[in-house]
C-alpha cells in the first residue's frame, strides 16, 4: 500500500513540475520516459496529461502497436505502444502484464489528435544544463525522431516530437 501512494506522490509532483515547467519555460524541457529500455523525452510542448494504463479495450484488426482504445477524462483516445511502434519491441505486453509503473501520455489536443502512447514508466524532466546534445549520425530517422542526449550519468535519450509523431502516415494507419 505504500509502496502505492508512493507513486501517486511521485505522479502528482512530476504533474505540478509538468504544469510549472509549461507555465514558466522560454526554453526546451522535456518529459523523459523509458520505453523497453531505451530512453526517450517528449518536448513539452507536445505532451499533454499522464495516465494509469488502466482501462483499455482491444480493437480487433490493427497493428499490433495498436493496442486499443481508452476513455480518457470522457474522451475516447487510441492507443499505441511506442515500443513496439518504434520497433524497440516485437509485440505490446498482455494489458494485465503491464505492471504498476506503465502510463499513458495522452498527447497535447493542439496536436489534433485524440491518442496516447503507452510507455513502460516515467523518468521525470529533464532540461538543457542536464543534457549534451549528441553530433547527428547523418543516419536516416523519422521527421519526429530529434536529437539524441546524453546525461551525466552517460545515459542516451532520444527526442520524440508528439506533435510530429501525430501527423507521421505510419502512425495514422492502424488497420492490419
């Protein structure tokens, strides 16, 4: 039961941070996630409010990154596994098999889109002065793929624009 409202606690401060961060920033910051043991951080820009992975029904005939469909705070929000979208996963964990730590991230409604993406746990903000940008590979990436960071733990996170993913064709075609 503790080790509950624990999280909760941790959830509630990173929204209040979430909020402050978007009430005050000139500058980039980003919400960072891990998602099948790769790092990445959405632009908070883009990213709207974070949710229990409760809840979700299954559609029959999509993707297998589809998960399903949610009702999130009234709206009913598709759902994609990033990992297994961005191929860092062959298939999406069974729904009961998610664990404690998974969240849905419903994106920004600016974005146009009524979606979610499900990733397997948060890992807080992260800002510039705690980030080194790493030089581009000149490899071919996705437009909502952006740059890669390295944190002074020398841990690598990969930015993920939401707003840019929301509009990706790949991403839009969820029929099998």
């Amino acid at each position: 039961m503790a080790k509950r409202e624990a999280l909760r606690e941790l959830q509630s401060r990173l929204a209040e941070r979430l909020q402050a961060a978007k009430d005050e920033q000139p500058g980039e910051s980003w919400l960072a996630v891990h998602c099948a043991g790769q790092g990445l951080m959405f632009p908070l820009r883009s990213a709207g409010e974070i949710f229990t992975a409760v809840g979700m029904v299954p559609v029959p005939h999509t993707q297998a990154w589809f998960v399903g469909v949610a009702n999130l705070r009234g709206g009913l929000h598709g759902v994609v596994d990033l990992g297994c979208f961005l191929g860092l996963r062959a298939r999406p964990p069974a729904l009961d098999a998610l664990g404690d730590q998974a969240r849905l991230l419903a994106l920004n409604p600016a974005t146009g889109g009524y979606c979610a993406v499900l990733v397997d746990r948060l890992a807080g903000l992260r800002n510039p002065d705690q980030l080194l940008r790493l030089p581009d590979s000149g490899e071919h990436r996705p437009a909502f793929a952006g740059h890669r960071y390295r944190d002074m733990q020398g841990r690598i996170w990969q930015e993920i624009d939401l707003a840019a993913l929301a509009q990706y064709e790949q991403f839009l075609s969820i029929a099998a």
